[in-house]
C-alpha cells in the first residue's frame, strides 16, 4: 500500500505555491539557458511575414534544384541548410518566449489568489472584530478600529465617504452641481 503499518497511505510533501513557482521558474530558466548555450551557427532572421512552411518548401526546391538562388556565388544546398537553421532558431526564441508567458500568466494567477485570499482574510477578521463584546461599546478603542475598517472598506469600493443625508451633498443637489 506504501504505507505503514496503520494502513495510512503516505502522502507527498506540501509545497506552497511560492515555491512551487521558484521551483517551476528555476526549471525553466534552466532549460531556456541551456537552449541557448548549446553551440549554435547564428544565421539571419527570415523575413517577417513569411511562414515556416513557406520557407521550408523554398529549402527543399532548393535542394531539388527546381529554383536557384538569386547569388550565384552561394551553393543552393548551402542557402536550404541557412534557410532550416532559420527556422529552428525562431522556433526556439518563440518556445522561450510562450515559456515566459506560460510563466508571468502563472505568476499572475497566483497573486490574483494570494490577493482574493487576503482579502477574505481580512474581511473575516474584520467580522470577528465587529462582533466581539469591546466593539459594542462606542468609545472603547476595538469600536473605533471598526469604524476605521469599515470607512476604508467603503473608500475601496469606491465609496466617497458621503452620503447623501451630507448636507453639503444635498446642497449641491439642489444647486445643480
């Protein structure tokens, strides 16, 4: 069963999501160096707008001799070989640049949870606070923090911190402003 005699199956070890992602981001800028630390022939970029498959069916006309290259002084076969190492260094530079994404999206899901986490957090302490027995009295230090709380939860949503019972919110009213 993998577990000991209890019968209790063992589990793996809880990792936090902060170290899960310094793990996956490790693993990743290790692979990503080790792509670009393999010895490579630097070549010319292809032309923006043209496909890979456009381009791998010029290397193979090319090395079919069904068209020729424009310079003479160039062996067909020399400028298909330019052509494929092309095609595979942009294949690499746009894998890591998806791989980048994959990981600032990941980083991004996780502060959205940590946030949203927070926030109910501090929302539920908020609660606790609001009902226990200090904040019932009006002057007692517990009561004053409630209010405190309560006004910059209101000034979060996008509250102004008048209403409209101000007077001077229904003096504007009635002005027109």
């Amino acid at each position: 069963m993998g577990g000991s005699e209890t019968g209790r199956v063992q589990t793996r070890p809880v990792v936090s999501l902060t170290e899960f992602l310094q793990q996956e981001s490790g693993k990743r800028l290790e692979s990503m160096f080790r792509r670009f630390s393999q010895p490579r022939e630097v070549v010319p970029r292809a032309r923006p707008g043209l496909s890979h498959s456009a381009l791998r069916r010029t290397a193979a006309r090319l090395r079919a001799g069904k068209i020729h290259n424009i310079d003479p002084r160039i062996p067909s076969h020399v400028m298909a070989d330019v052509i494929e190492k092309s095609i595979a260094q942009d294949l690499m530079v746009q894998q890591v640049v998806d791989e980048a994404h994959e990981l600032r999206q990941m980083f991004q899901e996780f502060e959205e949870k940590e946030e949203t986490a927070r926030g109910r957090s501090l929302v539920a302490g908020f609660h606790r606070l609001k009902k226990s027995p200090e904040a019932t009295d009006p002057e007692s230090p517990a009561a004053e923090k409630v209010r405190r709380l309560n006004r910059e939860r209101g000034m979060s949503w996008g509250g102004g911190g008048r209403g409209k019972s101000d007077p001077q919110m229904t003096q504007m009213d009635a002005d027109g402003c």
